[in-house]
C-alpha cells in the first residue's frame, strides 16, 4: 500500500494529520490513548503465596513433624524447641519477603 492509501484508510491527511474534529470523534469513540493496568492479586492472595513457597512448605512439614515428634515423646522438649524456631522462622520469612514484594509493587504504582 502506498501512503497516500494508508491515509485514505484511516481518513487522516499525511501532511496534516487528524482534523480536530476527527480527533475528537476518535477520543470519544476509542477512550484515551493509554495503558491499562495489569489485574493484581488481592494483598492476601500474596502474602498466602509468600507462605507457601516449595521452601517454606518444606520447613512448615518440618515443624509438624517436630510437634508430633514431641507429642509422641513429651520428655523430648528440643523437638518442641525446634518445631517453634522453625515456625517463627518461616513466618517471619515470608513476612519479610512479602513486604519487600508490596515495596516493589508501591514503586512500580
């Protein structure tokens, strides 16, 4: 296609563009000429998914395991010790991880 046809096609002029009232024509049909934002997850969707990493599942069946372990055995306290640590460890991970993730998020809005 030649410019000339171009033009014809999209009822412009290639000298002088869109007449003022074929742009406003145009802005009432098709709405500004911007970006839509990307669909987002609710904050609770992310901090859940922050929770439960293939990592952090590993080390949240380790601390059930270690809970079961000391209520089979109460005399063993460390299993207790242990599942709490690895708990408040994966918590606060994720904790961490999801904040850092919601400050990248505030950047880019």
């Amino acid at each position: 296609m030649t410019c000339e046809e171009v033009a014809a096609k999209h009822d412009t002029s290639i000298k002088n563009g869109l007449s003022t009232a074929e742009a406003q024509r145009r802005l009432e049909r098709d709405g500004l000429n911007e970006l839509s934002p990307p669909p987002s997850l609710p904050w609770y969707v992310k901090f859940f998914l922050h929770m439960t990493g293939f990592f952090s599942l590993l080390l949240w069946g380790a601390a059930v395991l270690c809970f079961i372990a000391y209520g089979i055995n109460n005399d063993a306290v460390d299993n207790l010790y242990l599942g709490i640590v690895l708990a408040v460890v994966v918590f606060l991970t994720g904790c961490f991880s999801f904040y850092q993730d919601a400050q990248a998020d505030a950047v880019m809005q």
